[in-house]
C-alpha cells in the first residue's frame, strides 16, 4: 500500500530539516578544509582563496543559474545541482588519502571552486522552489526567513562536529560526511515532496527571460537593495575566509579552536536569523531601514574586534558579525524574492547571490591583502569605519522608503 502523501505544511518541515542537515555536514567540511590549509600554509591568501573558490562562481554563475531555474524549473535545476555538489564534495573527500602537499592543496581548491559552481544553482533553484510549498502567499516570507534560522544553526553544530572530527579521525572523514550528507535533500525532493508544480511560472526563450531584462523590470527599489548589500559585503563580509587566521589569534590554532570561534559567529548569525524570521514582514516594508541597520551592527563589531582587549570581548563581538551579516543576507534574499513576480524570482535569487557572495568574496581578497601589508587589527579597524559611514548614509538618506510584497506566490 502507498503511504498517503505529506501535507504541505509536513513537506515545508522535511525540506527544512533536509537541508539542515546538508548544511551541518558542509561546514563541517569547510572547518576541515580550512585547518588543513591553515595547517598547510598560515599564508591568509590561501584562506581567502578557499572561500572565494566558494564565492566568487556566483559572479558568473548565478545569472545563468537564474535564467535557467526561470527557464526548465526550480525542480528539475534544484535536483541536478544537489547531485553535483555531491560529486563535488566527494573529490574534496578523496584529496585527504591521495595527495599531499602543494597537490592536496590544489585539489582541496579545486573541490571547493566546484561546490560554489553547484551551489550557485541549487540556491537560486531553492529560492524559487520553496514558493512551491506555501499555500498563502502571505507565507512565504517567513518561510524564506526559517531557512537563515535552519541555515545558521546547521553552522552552530557543522563545525565543532568538524573541529571533533579532525582532532579525532582526521580530516578526511569530516570531508565525507560533508558528501554524504546531499543525499538526504537529494532523497527528498525526489521521492517525498511533491510541491505545488502547477503554480509555477516559468520564463519564455528570449531577450525578456534575461539576466539584465530581470535587473531592469525589477524596479528602483529592488535595485538598491541588491547594490547596498553589494557594497557592504564587499566591504564587510570577509570573515568567513579567514575565519582560520581570526581563530588563530583570537583562541589558538586547533582545529577545536576554529570550531569554537566559528560556532560563536554562526550563534550571532542564528540570533539575527530569528530576529528577522519574527519580524519578516516589518522589516521588509522599510528594506533601506533593514539593511543598514544589520550592516550597522557588523561594523560596529568589526571596530569592536580591532580593539580587541581579551578573549570574551572578542567572542562577543563576533557574535555581533555573525549575527550583522546573517540578517543582512537574509533580508537581501527575502525583499528581493517576495518584491518581485513569481516569473523572475530564479533570477533574482541568481542577483542576490552575486551581491552577497560574489561580494563577500572579493572582500576576503581584499582583506587579505591588507592583512599582508598591515595586520588583523588594522583591517578590522578600516572595514569597520568604512562599513559604519555606508550604513549611516543609507540610512539616513533611504530609510522610510517602503516597499509593498506582492500578494502572489
């Protein structure tokens, strides 16, 4: 006999829950990966590289990864990249037995460059296909907000399981467990969700199905989110790359350690995930008013980290970054998905990523080079006042200008 299927309220719960999972396992294969290359080579370039191996596809993968999903379908693009980065993570696995020194490092790069090509395309596929599993529109952007939470707690408890792993086992079977861990979000949009297809709109071929049409059509508003989330975290957003380097001088260098200080930030990054989930629909009728204030509270703290007086301080303050940085993802993600019609909301996750991430990138790049030419303290320092008079301007100058979500999903 077949089992009757989930409810769509059950089906939101498994894909929440799928890729909690899913996230836990790959940073706990990202603490791996950056303490071997911090244990490798204390150089901060070859952290920064590794993350924007992660990031930086989205500069040129995103857009054709939303005119896609626009295109065939969330569905069809969300299964295809879950797949891939599966055999992505898999290669990172299989870098720990097989090679060593310059050409582990390498491979463990080039693992790293193919998540974030994969990864490109399962989050702008997901974006588009959680409005698949809401019923009132009027849900999904709580919905949208549940996944910073799920997110960042799969960021809390990936890696101290990392750090564990490391210390215990080795690298290569905190690498595994970040493979094996797609399969789950893989088993379930295959075979145990069925989400709302015939509410799907889809683009046709053409010069409207564009990356720049969707840019363009999106409006003012819209436009101006995703350029105020670019600047700041091109100016903000470099601590995930040398989240190693950070630790290091923080706390020491085990792999414990980096497990700790990360677990600190993504703490931060859960609080400023359920600070927006409960406030979702406020927050996003003032988005300039949103997004100042959360890049506001991370430079802030990042002024806070180049004084840095002790260990406890330290910690505090990057609880503040991570939660900054988290509400000013989320919200980035969130207006621009419930602000704009269904038909182009794969290309606008597409935009979004290159704001964030490709952002975020180029700023653990740049961070790193000034780390090389000065020091930690004195990045912070420099990010920090520049991130502080960026927010206050916005602030000042666009914060009562609303946006109204359109009521359809």
């Amino acid at each position: 006999m077949t089992a009757p299927p989930l409810r769509l309220e059950q089906q939101r719960s498994l894909f929440l829950v799928a890729s909690g999972v899913s996230t836990a396992g790959s940073f706990a294969g990202i603490t791996a990966k950056g303490w071997i290359l911090m244990h490798g080579s204390a150089e901060p370039l070859v952290l920064a590289l590794n993350f924007a191996a992660l990031s930086l596809p989205t500069l040129a993968i995103s857009g054709p990864a939303g005119v896609l999903t626009d295109r065939i379908g969330c569905e069809r693009v969300l299964v295809r990249s879950q797949w891939a980065l599966l055999a992505a993570a898999a290669l990172g696995a299989l870098a720990i037995p097989l090679l060593d020194g310059r050409a582990q490092v390498l491979l463990l790069l080039g693992s790293t460059l193919l998540v974030g090509i994969a990864g490109a395309y399962e989050q702008t596929a997901r974006n588009k296909y959680c409005s698949l599993l809401v019923n009132d529109p009027g849900e999904l952007g709580s919905y949208l907000a549940s996944f910073s939470v799920v997110f960042n707690v799969g960021k809390l408890v990936g890696p101290p399981i990392g750090g564990l792993l490391v210390a215990a086992t080795g690298p290569a079977w905190a690498l595994g467990i970040d493979a094996t861990s797609y399969l789950l979000p893989i088993a379930s949009v295959m075979f145990l969700l069925r989400p709302r297809r015939d509410q799907e709109q889809r683009s046709a071929p053409g010069e409207r199905a564009s990356l720049s049409n969707a840019w363009q059509d999106c409006g003012s508003t819209l436009r101006g989110v995703l350029s105020l989330t670019a600047v700041l975290c091109l100016v903000n957003f470099f601590h995930p790359g040398l989240a190693p380097l950070i630790a290091a001088r923080v706390l020491g260098p085990s792999p414990q350690d980096l497990g700790l200080f990360t677990s600190v930030l993504a703490a931060g990054s859960i609080a400023g995930g359920v600070v927006l989930q409960r406030n979702s629909d406020r927050f996003c009728r003032r988005p300039f008013l949103t997004l100042g204030s959360f890049g506001l509270v991370t430079s802030i703290a990042q002024l806070g980290m180049a004084r840095s007086p002790g260990v406890a301080f330290s910690l505090a303050m990057a609880f503040l970054i991570g939660a900054g940085t988290a509400g000013l993802l989320s919200s980035c993600n969130l207006i621009s998905q419930i602000g704009s019609p269904q038909v182009m909301r794969g290309r606008m996750a597409g935009l979004s990523q290159i704001a964030f991430l490709g952002g975020g990138g180029l700023s653990g790049l740049l961070a790193a080079a000034l780390v090389m030419v000065t020091d930690l303290p004195t990045t912070f320092a420099i990010s920090g006042g520049i991130g502080t008079a960026l927010a206050l301007l916005w602030i000042q100058r666009r914060s009562d200008q609303r946006l109204e979500p359109l009521r359809s999903a």
